[in-house]
C-alpha cells in the first residue's frame, strides 16, 4: 500500500538455489517539500555546557550547540563559537576547554548559561553547579556532568559568524554512578538531552544498536 510503513519480509532463490535471508523492506510516502534560503538544519544536535578559563584564573560556562566529534585516533573534537562570546577570549589565550554533556537535570543550567553571559554573573554560584578541578587543563570541570572532555585546541578557524575550535582530547572523566558492574558505562541512565529549532528534548528510548539492521536476530528495542 502506498504511504504505508510497515515492513514486508521479502525472499528468493539465490544461485545456490536456496532462499536468501529475508530482510525486512519498508515503503514510505515521498514527502512534499518546500525550498528555503541555506540554513543549518542539521538536527538535533548535543546540547553541551563548555568551561573555560583564562590565565587569571577567571572560568565561565558557556552553552554549546554547534560541537561534535571528528576524528578517533587521535581524539578529536571541535566546539564553534561566535568570537563575541564571554568564554571565546578565555580559550583564544589558553588554548583550552572542557566540554561537559548535559541531562535532565542540567536542562535548566544548559538554558541559562546560553542567554546570561558571565560578564555579569558567577554562573557557578548562581546555578550551584560545582567546581571540579581537571587533570590535564586549567579549566575547571561542572562535578555534576556525567562526561567531561579535557581539551586542548590545535587550531582555531574563522569561519564567518562563528569561529572553530579544532581540539584533541587530552582526558575524559565518567561518572561512577552510570558504570556497571561489568564496567560497561551506560550514558543513556543519566537522561541525555540534545537541542533541536529553539527546543531541548530529552532521549527516552532506544530505537536498536549499532548494527542490529545486518544481524540474523532482527530486534527493536523500546523501554
């Protein structure tokens, strides 16, 4: 049926003669589109909470949302921020910053220290956010993240409106709490959020793991 989206197991001989494995073949309706001017329109995307520091021993959190990963090996990272920002002459001087993954419990802190600056505000101490001290950088780290990402930044490109901090990763810290006891980190426990066209949202379920459309044993996880 046109537009339906349910999934139909579909098979054949192959040239052995046997039936090859069924794989599951979804139909869904093309969708009528409208043409914008260019925009970025890549969502959602983390909503993330970046410390800095200057030599003065002067920090401040600032929200990120234009981050993400860009190499393995080594780890890489890259926050953009617009060079008006409080925290941007903190990195430019330094050389570094921390990246801290937000949740549920931090949405309200992710959304204040994306619209005060810390010109004119303790964004700590108003929001009692803690003050952990970092191992490889002056910034220090929010103790109530369940990730925080040391980085140091190997270049730095303008690009327009935001300039990009391209960074190596020179530690990561994991809470405790969302280990198991097979040591297994399960970030998915802390209620992750991410950022999507003026809106946080939370990630309430599981849709499959890493390569569960190619295996044998086809299942959707829900919770």
């Amino acid at each position: 049926m046109k537009g339906s989206s349910r999934k139909q197991e579909s098979s054949h001989p192959g040239r052995n003669g046997r039936k090859k494995e069924k794989r599951p073949v979804v139909h869904s309706a093309m969708q009528k589109k409208q043409e914008w001017k260019p925009g970025n329109m890549v969502y959602p995307v983390p909503a993330v909470l970046v410390t800095a520091a200057d030599k003065s021993g002067r920090d401040n959190i600032i929200t990120v949302a234009w981050t993400g990963t860009v190499c393995t090996n080594p780890p890489m990272v890259y926050i953009s921020v617009r060079p008006q920002r409080y925290s941007y002459h903190m990195i430019e001087e330094t050389g570094e910053f921390a990246i801290n993954l937000t949740t549920r419990e931090l949405a309200f802190a992710t959304d204040y220290c994306g619209v005060k600056s810390g010109r004119d505000v303790d964004k700590f101490q108003e929001l009692h956010l803690t003050r952990q001290k970092a191992s490889k950088i002056l910034a220090p780290l929010i103790g109530e993240s369940p990730v925080n990402i040391e980085c140091k930044v190997t270049e730095c490109m303008k690009l327009g409106s935001h300039h990009m901090f391209l960074a190596e990763v020179a530690s990561v810290h994991v809470s405790e709490a969302y280990m198991d006891e097979n040591g297994a980190f399960h970030l998915e426990q802390a209620d992750p959020i991410v950022y999507s066209h003026g809106a946080y949202f939370g990630l309430n379920h599981v849709l499959g793991t890493f390569g569960y459309s190619v295996r044998k044993k086809r299942k959707n996880i829900r919770k």
